[in-house]
C-alpha cells in the first residue's frame, strides 16, 4: 500500500477508539438470543485476531473473521474498525466504504463515522465522496466545533474532484472568520500556488485569489492580492484583465511599488513611450497622483530615463501636497532615493527631511538620511542623531548599524565605527559588499592593512561594481 493509505488506515484504527466491543445491543435473529449474538462476535473477533497474529497481516481468513464480527454486531467499534483496514489493506475499497456507509446510516449525526468515510473515500481516489462525507461531519460537529482537520479536508477533496465552486464558497466562509488558526488562514494562498506552480493551471487559481482578495484584512494585503491576481490573469493569457487588476491594487493601496512596477514593464515591453508620456502629463492633474506618478517613474527607469523619473515622482509629490495632505513614508523614501541617486542630494535632503517631521517615526528615511550625508561628508553630527534615532526603532538592523559605523568613521571615531561595522556584518542575512569594503576601510586607517586588504578583496568578490574598491586594492592601501 502507499503511505497515504497506510495514513489513511491508522486514522480508521484512531477513529474507532479504545471503547468496548459493543456500543448498543445487536438486532437478534429469530430463535437467537442476544447473549448468543454477542458471543458470535465476540467468537470470531478473537478468531480474527489469533489468525492475524498466526498469518500476519493481509490474512484473508482473518479479514473473513472481522467482516462476520461486524455483520453479526454491526455497532461494535473494534470489528468495525478492522474489518475496514483490512478491507483496505486488500484494496477492497467498495466494500470497505459500503460498510461505513451502512455505519452513517445508522448513526447519521456521528462526525467521527463521517470522518472515517472521508478518510477511506479519499484513500480509495473518490474525491467527491470524501468531500460529502467530511461536509457531513463539518455540519454534525457545528461551525463552531469545526474540527480544521475536516475542513481543510474537505477543500482538499472539492478541490480535487474540480469542485472549485464549492471549494472556494468554503474557503470564502471560513476566511472571513477572524480567529482562524494558521493552517486555515494561509490555504487561499495555498491552493493558488499550487494551481499556477504546480498543476500549471492558473484559471483555476482565480476564483481562489478572488476570496483572498474579498477577505483581505488591510488595504495594503488587498493590494497584494490584486497584484497576484493580475499576474495569474496574465500567465491565463488575459493580459488586459491583469493590468486592471494592477490598477486596482493601487486603487486599494497607491504606493504599492510591485503593481506599479508590474504596469511599467508592460509599456516597456510594448516600447510604448508614448503612453508614458501621456501618464506623466496627467500626474499634475490626476485626482490620485501618486499611483500615475509612481508608474511613470518606474516606467522611465526601465527606459533608462532616471532624471524623468525622479521628476515624475516630484510632479506626484507636488499634485498630492496641494490638496493639504502629506504622501505615505514609503513614497517619500522611493522619491528621496531616486533623487539622492541622481546626485539631486539638496533636494533630496529636503524631501527626506520633510519626511521625518510629518511622519516622525520613519526610521527608514531617517537611516537614509544619514547615510546619504555620510556618504557627502557633511552635516555629520545631524547624521550622527539620525542615524541613532533609526536604531532605537530597530537596533538590530544592519544597514541600520552600518550607517551608524560609517557616521562615526566620517568623524574619526575608528573604533566605535570598526565595533560597529563589525557587528553589522554579523547581523546581515548574508555577507554584504558595503559593509565589508567599509570595515576594510576603517582598518587600513587603523593601522592594520593586511587585515583591510583581506576585506577588500572579500568585498571585491561579492561586490565587483563598488565605486573604488578595485583602486584601493591596485594601490596596496
């Protein structure tokens, strides 16, 4: 047997329970009493069990034994529960389903009867049955008692049987409750990935982001959502609906970089500049600039065209200032570094600055910031509290923890800046090109030049671009 099935067996074994051999009195035949009935039972139960024992597992007199145990006492746990495994153990799944079906109809409100159905249902490849069934225990256990085994369960097996309709109803149902447990809280996410990556079909994945997209907590998990369903609306072919999609994860949440950036490599790939200069005409006037202004910006970079797209992003900024209102910290943080990046450093500063004193906790920005007048040499004692700042909101940041090592190496404080530089390359999730030329740098002034060239040359290798690096090196500094 597979290790489905022998899953599926253990569960019938754990499902029967330990109780005694009889739940309720059995119908007696005519002329026969019921102690006589018992006994039969009880008789061949025992021959079951010493044959088992005798002829291993698979023994065919054995599995005649539990059958006539359970027809003789049809409401006994223990036959029930062995005569169905070893049912099962000889693919006999008809029989087995028949003899728990017969089980439900006796006992209709017992969830764990149903459960052991679904099990052996979806052991034996019948999907839809194993759905009924486990629906059936969902609705005798109540939604409040809903075990999250049977519900999962049960999308599993609509799923399976293409069910999608039914399945997606339930996972919309159980979504919108708020004190699910993880297991149930992230199936949508599941499922859909598993339709697009693995079963390579991603229309059926739709109806699934659909009630990601209807449940969605926050406007920015709404957005996500969106931007997922138009990438699946996009690999089904239907580019149109994907991009609608894109926009409207904007609607939901405007600076959501992912759909702006999707949108922008859609007129890139159709090499429509005109379309983006249409799109940066309309920023000034739109009645929400900083989505338009942030697919022109990711637009004009992708067409290498960094001063239009910084401009782009002052035009959003501006347009949405005038209504009296201040852009989200993550705008003003993609706007600050696409100036500082075209080296529109004064106005960068100011933007940054602006920043911060409306959104006073944006430790992000202030980190810039201080790094981007580290970098300038300049302003080093604001840098020195900006830079402290952001670390109080997250001192275990290393990029955080770098600025702060390159602010003190800018004022000389070697060894604050080697100690922290040191402990920065010891917090990031991978080994960091900056970080290491930095530490380099900071040696080779102290004195300790193998050790700096050492971590030169590390840098080099991780971060072959890195203005200078080579140059230090080549120089034997």
């Amino acid at each position: 047997m597979t290790a489905a099935k022998l899953i599926a067996c253990a569960l019938i074994v754990l499902s029967a329970g330990c109780g005694s051999l009889r739940a309720s009195p059995p119908a007696c035949p005519p002329g026969v009493t019921e102690d006589g009935v018992f006994s039969a039972a009880l008789s061949r139960y025992a021959q079951g069990l010493l044959l088992q024992t005798d002829e291993g597992a698979g023994s065919a007199a054995a599995r005649d034994a539990f059958r006539d145990a359970h027809r003789l006492d049809p409401d006994a746990g223990p036959p029930l529960a062995l005569a169905v495994l070893n049912l099962m153990e000889a693919e006999c799944f008809d029989e087995a389903l028949a003899i728990l079906e017969a089980r439900c109809a006796r006992h209709p409100d017992s969830a764990e009867t149903w459960t052991m159905l679904g099990r052996v249902a979806e052991t034996a490849g019948k999907p839809l049955r194993a759905a009924q069934a486990f629906a059936r225990a969902r609705i005798s256990l109540g939604d409040e008692a809903t075990d999250t085994d049977i519900v999962l369960a049960e999308i599993r097996n609509r799923f399976k049987a293409e069910d999608d309709r039914t399945a997606a109803r339930l996972l919309r149902r159980f979504a919108a409750n708020t004190n699910l447990p993880p297991d149930l809280v992230h199936t949508p996410l599941l499922w859909a990935r598993h339709f697009v990556l693995d079963a390579k079909t991603p229309e059926r994945a739709l109806p699934v982001i659909a009630t990601m997209i209807e449940t969605a907590a926050t406007p920015a998990s709404k957005a996500a959502a969106l931007t997922f369903y138009g990438d699946v609306q996009i690999l089904a072919g239907a580019t149109n609906r994907g991009i609608r999609a894109y926009w409207q994860a904007l609607e939901s949440d405007p600076v959501h970089l992912s759909a702006a950036q999707r949108i922008a490599s859609d007129l890139r790939r159709r090499s429509d500049t005109n379309a983006v200069v249409r799109l940066a005409a309309r920023i000034s006037k739109d009645r929400h600039p900083l989505p338009t202004a942030l697919v022109t910006a990711a637009a004009w970079t992708l067409f290498d065209r960094p001063e239009d797209a910084a401009d782009a992003l002052l035009a959003g900024h501006a347009a949405f200032t005038r209504t009296g209102a201040h852009p989200p910290e993550s705008y003003y943080l993609t706007l600050g570094a696409a100036l500082d990046e075209r080296d529109r450093d004064d106005r960068a500063a100011a933007i940054f600055s602006e920043a911060i004193s409306v959104h006073t906790n944006a430790h992000a920005v202030m980190n810039h910031l201080a790094y981007m007048w580290a970098v300038n040499n300049e302003r080093l004692d604001e840098a020195l509290a900006l830079a402290e700042r952001a670390l109080n909101h997250e001192p275990r940041n290393h990029a955080y923890l770098d600025t702060l090592g390159w602010v003190y190496y800018r004022l000389g404080r070697l060894r604050d800046a080697l100690t922290q530089l040191l402990l920065a390359a010891r917090l990031a999730p991978q080994e960091d090109g900056v970080i290491l030329d930095h530490i380099g740098d900071v040696l080779h002034d102290l004195g300790r030049r193998e050790e700096a060239v050492a971590f030169w040359r590390r840098a080099l290798a991780l971060s072959p671009d890195l203005p200078g690096l080579a140059g230090k090196l080549d120089a034997g500094r």
